[in-house]
C-alpha cells in the first residue's frame, strides 16, 4: 500500500463479504421455495427471505463501493483518507444497521415497500453514514489531487446519496409513490452507480495495464456522457403501466434502447486498454474480473434489458421471470463483479502479500459466471413460456408455475454452484497464504 488509512478499505471488503454470504444464503432459500412451496413458510415466509436477499445485496453492494473508494482515492489524491477514525464508524454504523435491518425482518419489522424496507430510524442511521462518508472522501480529493477517476467517483458517490433522499417521501397516491420510487432503484443502479462503475474500471485499467492516464480519462468521460445521457430519461420504462402520462411510452422506449451503449463502450473500453497495454501483470485474477464485470454488465444490463425495454414488449414480459433473468445478470456482471474484482487486485496490498490463490480465485470466477449464465437462460426460457401461457393464452398465474417447475429446479442447481463458487472466492481471498521461495542453486564459478 502506498498510504497507511487504505488499511480501512480492508474491514470494508470484510464486512462486505460477510453480507454477500448472507445474500446468497437468502438467495439459496427462496429458490428453494419455488420448487418446495411449504419449505420454512411457517418459521420464515417467502417475502422476508426474498426481503432478506434483496436488502443485503444493496447493502454488500454499497459496503464495497465505499471499500473501493478508501482504497482508490488516496492513491489518486495522493494523500491519506481525512479521518481513518470517521472511516470506521461510519464502517459501525452500516454494520449495525443492516444487521438490524435483517433481524427485524424475521420478526415481521419492516415497512413493506420494496428495497426500502428499512424502518425509518434505519433510513435515517443510512443517511447519516452517508454524510460521514462524503465528507470523509470528498475532503481528500479537494485537499488532494484531482483526477478524471476521482471526479466521476465523486459525482457519482454524490449521486447515491442525494437519490437517496427520495427515500423518506412516500407519497398516498400509488401511482405517484411509484414515480418517485424508481429514482432511487432505477436511477441507483442505471444512473449513478454506473458511473462508480466506470470510475473504479478505470482505476484498476490504469494500474493494470499500465496505458497512459489521458487515454484511460477520454473513454471515462465518454462512457460517463453515455451513461447519464441514456440513463436518466431511461427511467421512463418503468412508468408505462402505472398510470403516467402516455408519452412516457415513447421517452422509455427511446431512452431505453440507448442505454445498451455505455455498456457495449466498457466493453471496448476495457479489452482496448488490456490489448494496448502490458499484459504481464502478475494479478491475472483481478484482469479476468474486470474484463468478465464488462462483458457480464453488457450482457445482463445491455442486451437482456434490452429483451423486454420497449413498450410493446414490455406489455406482455413486465413482471415476469424475463424481469428476473435481466435482474439477476445485471446485478451480478456490473456490480458484483466490480467489486469482485477490486477486492481481487487490492487484497495483496492489504494483506502485504504478492498476488496469492490466483488459480483458486480464477476457478471461483469459472464457476460462478458460468452457473449465472446457466441460471440466466433457466430463467429466460422460463419467461418466455410464462408470458405465452399467462399473458398470451390466459391461463392462471398458478396453473402456469407450475409448468416452469424444471427452469426453477435449474435455477437452484445453478444457484448452488454460486454458492460453492463464492466460497472459493472467500477463500482465495481470507485464506492462508503459501510464500512462495526461491529455489536456491548454487552457481559455480568456472575455475581461472
């Protein structure tokens, strides 16, 4: 490590990691209830299993972006983070919170809206962690070095919190309430984190491959205009069915088609600079990662939201298992596999180790992209029966589950396979470390 207060970072991923298993064992149960419906339907009912899985992949999600930040930052600000000491606090009380948050929820303490939740102490305590970080993190970029990375970091850090806000305004009219719910959910993950995306592959493709800074920032703030361009007034396919005006119709379809491009330009982005740049470097893990988090984020943001965007599609596919195949690749090729991948290339520095398990944590990521790809199409093929059945043909929502029994028993095999796939990860990562020494052969001197 270059400045000490990075060592931060290291309880960050910790934490993170900790909620990612939480995540995925959520995960694990409710898929299990699709294909065993009575499965723990008295002790822990499906809608907070799926509350449980939702709320921690959020909170994992965010935990690793500020993890990713003190790691960054003061390498790009060359300073130290302003306050350690705030650092893990703010580290304590989104702890605190989110474990609070998922032991409410199993005794039936929730507020019932989607992603949010949290009771409102909790969304106030999230604020709060917020305003801590911002100052945090803000003030060594303004005291410090200022770089395209961190000022897109930053606006897009800024972004989640001020979205955020949206969070304590529930309006009575439904229809309303809905408007303003999407700018945090839609405006979160195909807004502003999209630009923490960028930022952070930015950062690891300067580290990594070792191609001029300038370079790296033009496609930074291309990719940034097309993601805030397309993303914005993309936010419009979630208004076609609940009651907005009709031209929402129009501006969702047209915005939303567009968004496929800042995604397709990480991709180029990305493999351009691995190209151009030296590929000998000795974390082979991390480049894997970041090339794969591009590649997964086209995929499952790009192309499979593109699936079932456009109004006329979307008529019959909303609210269907070709939401959950878009939803579930998304989630996990933009931003699990960012942080996945800095987590990758920064633990040999916090750790004070050379890069170590690469074999293991490359196999995690075989393992996992590919059972993610499998639960993907299960889950596709599974909506395209679902809407020609149920929205097509009219048969009833159950009558219709039933027939997709075989998708979602794949779903759970797949689903088991992340699992095992994340503890090679975990492993790879917390596990012991093997130095590896030099052989020494004694050299002969030829003889005078």
């Amino acid at each position: 490590m270059k400045y000490a207060s990075q060592r931060v970072a290291y309880w960050y991923f910790a934490g993170a990691m900790s909620l990612f298993a939480v995540q995925l064992l959520a995960g694990g149960l409710a898929g299990t209830v699709y294909v065993l419906p009575n499965f723990l339907s008295e002790l822990l009912p499906f809608n907070i299993i799926r509350m449980i899985h939702t709320n921690a992949l959020i909170v994992w999600l965010l935990m690793g972006f500020f993890g990713c930040a003190y790691y960054l930052v003061p390498e790009e600000a060359e300073r130290d983070i302003e306050s350690p000491f705030l650092a893990y606090v703010q580290l304590g009380l989104l702890m605190f919170g989110a474990l609070s948050a998922v032991a409410g929820y199993t005794v039936g303490i929730h507020e019932g809206r989607e992603f949010l939740e949290q009771p409102l102490w909790i969304k106030v305590a999230i604020a709060v962690v917020a305003v801590i970080f911002l100052y945090n993190i803000s003030m060594t970029v303004l005291r410090g070095r200022k770089t395209a990375v961190t000022n897109v970091l930053l606006l897009g850090l800024w972004g989640i919190a001020v979205f955020w806000l949206f969070a304590f305004y529930e309006p009575t009219n439904i229809s309303l309430d809905k408007v303003y719910w999407w700018y945090i959910v839609h405006l979160w993950v195909e807004g502003v984190w999209e630009l923490v995306m960028a930022s952070v592959l930015a950062f690891l493709m300067i580290k990594m491959t070792g191609v001029d800074r300038e370079v790296i920032e033009k496609w930074l703030y291309s990719i940034v205009g097309l993601a805030l361009f397309s993303g914005l007034l993309g936010t419009g396919h979630h208004y076609y069915w609940i009651g907005a005006p009709g031209y929402w119709q129009w501006v969702g379809s047209i915005f939303s088609a567009l968004e496929v491009a800042p995604f397709f330009a990480m991709v180029i982005f990305a493999f351009s600079m691995a190209w151009r740049g030296r590929r000998d470097h000795p974390n082979k893990a991390a480049m894997l990662w970041s090339l794969g988090c591009t590649v997964g984020a086209f995929f499952g943001a790009g192309v499979w939201g593109f699936l079932h965007t456009l109004s006329f599609v979307n008529y019959y596919s909303h609210g269907t298992q070709l939401t959950a195949a878009h939803g579930h690749l998304a989630f996990f090729g933009a931003y699990v596999m960012l942080n996945l991948a800095l987590i990758t290339y920064a633990m040999p520095y916090l750790r004070g180790h050379k890069p170590y398990n690469q074999s293991l944590n490359i196999l995690s990521f075989w393992i996992m992209t590919t059972a993610m790809t499998v639960m993907t199409f299960a889950l596709t093929f599974a909506g395209i029966v679902q809407i020609q059945l149920q929205r097509v043909m009219g048969e009833s929502y159950m009558e219709v589950q039933d027939q997709l029994a075989m998708f979602y028993w794949i779903r759970l095999g797949s689903g088991a396979l992340v699992v095992v796939a994340a503890l090679l990860y975990l492993y790879s990562i917390f596990g012991p470390v093997r130095e590896r020494r030099a052989s020494q052969t004694a050299v002969l001197q030829p003889a005078e």
